[in-house]
C-alpha cells in the first residue's frame, strides 16, 4: 500500500551473463519481492566485467540516493576505493562473492574461496590416488586473476597439492570464460604431445572448456570445476553426464545478502564475514543433489505461484477499499 516504507538498495552486479549470476540476481529480486512490510526497491546495474563501468554505475548508485550498497566487484583492487567511499560516506555496504582489498565495508558474505581450492586439491589426489598416480600433469584453468575468489582458489589448490604431494602444477588463465578457457586450452594441445592428468577449473563454465578439449584431442583428464548449480548447463548435471569428474557447491548468497541488509537498515547486529556453505559434489552425491535441488524448485515454484494469488487478493481488497470509501462520499 502507499503508507509503506521503500527502502532503495542499491545493487552493483560485475557480471551478468552467466547462469551463476542469473542465479543470484533472481535469488535477490525474490527475496526482495518477499518482503512485505516495506517496499524493497532494487535498483539493478550490472557492468559486464568492466571494472570501469563498475566505478561509474556505483558513482550513480551513490547520487539515486540509496539507503544501502550490494556489490560483487569484478576485480578487487581497481574497487576497492569506489566501495570505500560509499562506505565511508555512511551507506552501510555488503559485498558479496568478490572481495575488495580493505575492510571498508559493512558485511561480506560468500563462500570460503581458500577453502574451496584446499576441497578441490584434497579431491584431485584422492582421484589421482585412486589410479596411482605419483607423478601426475596437473593444470589450473583459472579466473580473472584480479578477482578474489581465483586468486584464493588458486592458491588453495597448490598448497593443498605442494604440501601433500610431488605433482607438478601448472596454469592457465581464462577469466572466468568457457570459450576463452576452450580457445586457450585448445592451443596448449596442439603443442604438447601428452595431456593432463588432472585439470581443476575454476568454475564448471571452464571446466566445460576442458571436457570439450580433452575429448577432441582423446587425451582423457579427470576434471574438477567449481559452483555446483543444477542448471541445464551447470556442473551438477555434467557430473551425471560423465562430462566432469567433481565439483565444490558454492553458493551464490543473493538471498541471505537482502536479509542480511534489511537487518542492517533494522539496525540489528550483523557479523562482518558471512562464510556460506560450501561442499564436495561427485558421482556419489550429485544424483541426490540434482532430484533433491529440482523438488525444491518445484515447491518455490508454488510459492511464487501463491505469493501471486495472495496479491492479487490484496489488491481487490484495496480496490474494494477504495470503492467503498468513494461510495460513502457520495
Ligand atoms: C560467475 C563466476 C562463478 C564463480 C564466481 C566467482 O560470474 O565466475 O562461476 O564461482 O563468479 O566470483
């Protein structure tokens, strides 16, 4: 109704073209929707993964004005002055995913990035165990190397492989990109003579690079990729095709960052790291999680699909309202 309360949040996207991200843009328009007592306006900039474009669109943000910050910035240094400043301003901030290199900011919440590179490099020699390997070709495919998650799953793994093996290691870059990781990891093919062992991407886009190239050069790879969605095209659904071999579930907090900033606005207590989730995925559990992940869409669904008739009860109820005070006029 009118007498509500809106509350401008405003949300600073570093991407928004792959599924991962799609996930948490809906993941907090929906919570924001959710919200009853007061309307949640979400005001949406995404910059396609330019850390230019990123500064502007918060510049913009800042001048709406907006009561509060969500930002995944692309890379953390080039950020890391622009959020600063929002925050030093007084706009409580929260970012997610992605970290800046200070600790001006209100709250984070995302996965453990160390950890999940120590998850992923504990699973590669258990697999690499499992055929004996003891020394085995090991590649890295990688993500902007500027952006927190790659550097901290970067050297998760190799301290993970260095101080529990002898295996030699070594890495790609490729942003982040399915066709930029394929491109590349195409070329290193055609100039060696032996493929990989084992092949850790850092998120299941990637890894889908690898599984395309070892399978064109028939130099099979036990691949590892990171985020775990059940998508058509996620890493859940590769691992029941054969495509991929594992990957570490992480989730992307888009939810839990609108909670987390209405309890801000409310002025309750928030802690400062939010550490979400994050876990091993292979063919022993990606069949549970798959049919477990499509009930639980199944019943959101219904949700919505309630949420919708509940509205448009209310509305009629307003109208109703509305004519009822418009005939006691006249
Ligand atoms: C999506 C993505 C994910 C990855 C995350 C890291 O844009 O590349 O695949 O887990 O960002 O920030």
């Amino acid at each position: 109704s009118s007498k509500k309360e809106t509350i401008n949040i405003g949300f600073s996207q570093c991407l928004s073209d792959d599924e991962w991200r799609i996930v948490m843009n809906s993941e907090i328009f929906t919570e924001a929707d959710l919200i009853n007592d007061r309307d949640v306006n979400i005001i949406y900039r995404t910059a396609h993964g330019d850390n230019e474009v990123q500064i502007q669109q918060i510049k913009e943000l800042m001048e709406q004005p907006i009561d509060l910050l969500i930002v995944s910035p692309n890379e953390a240094a080039p950020l890391t002055d622009i959020v600063s400043r929002v925050y030093k301003m007084g706009i409580p901030v929260i970012v997610v995913d992605r970290n800046i290199n200070s600790s001006d900011f209100t709250s984070f919440i995302g996965g453990n990035n160390l950890d999940v590179g120590i998850t992923a490099g504990t699973i590669a020699l258990n697999m690499l165990s499992e055929k004996n390997k003891d020394s085995a070709r090991i590649l890295q495919i990688t993500g902007l190397p500027g952006s927190s998650p790659a550097e901290q799953r970067f050297n998760g793994f190799l301290q993970s492989v260095r101080n529990n093996s002898s295996h030699g290691v070594d890495v790609l870059n490729a942003d982040w990109h399915e066709e930029t990781a394929y491109y590349k990891l195409d070329s290193l093919y055609r100039e060696r003579t032996e493929g990989y062992d084992l092949i850790f991407a850092h998120n299941d886009e990637m890894a889908h690079a690898a599984y395309r190239v070892t399978r064109n050069f028939d130099m099979d790879a036990m691949i590892i990729g990171v985020d775990g969605l059940i998508t058509e095209r996620g890493g859940v659904p590769m691992i029941l095709d054969n495509k991929i071999d594992a990957t570490i579930s992480y989730p992307t907090g888009g939810d839990i960052a609108v909670r987390t900033a209405l309890n801000i606005l409310d002025g309750r207590e928030v802690d400062k790291y939010n550490y979400l989730n994050t876990f091993p995925v292979d063919s022993r559990n990606a069949e549970t999680l798959y049919y477990e992940g499509i009930r639980l869409q199944n019943q959101k669904e219904k949700l919505r699909e309630l949420i919708g008739r509940y509205d448009h009860l209310y509305l009629n109820v307003e109208r109703k309202n509305v004519l009822i005070f418009v005939f006691s006029v006249f």
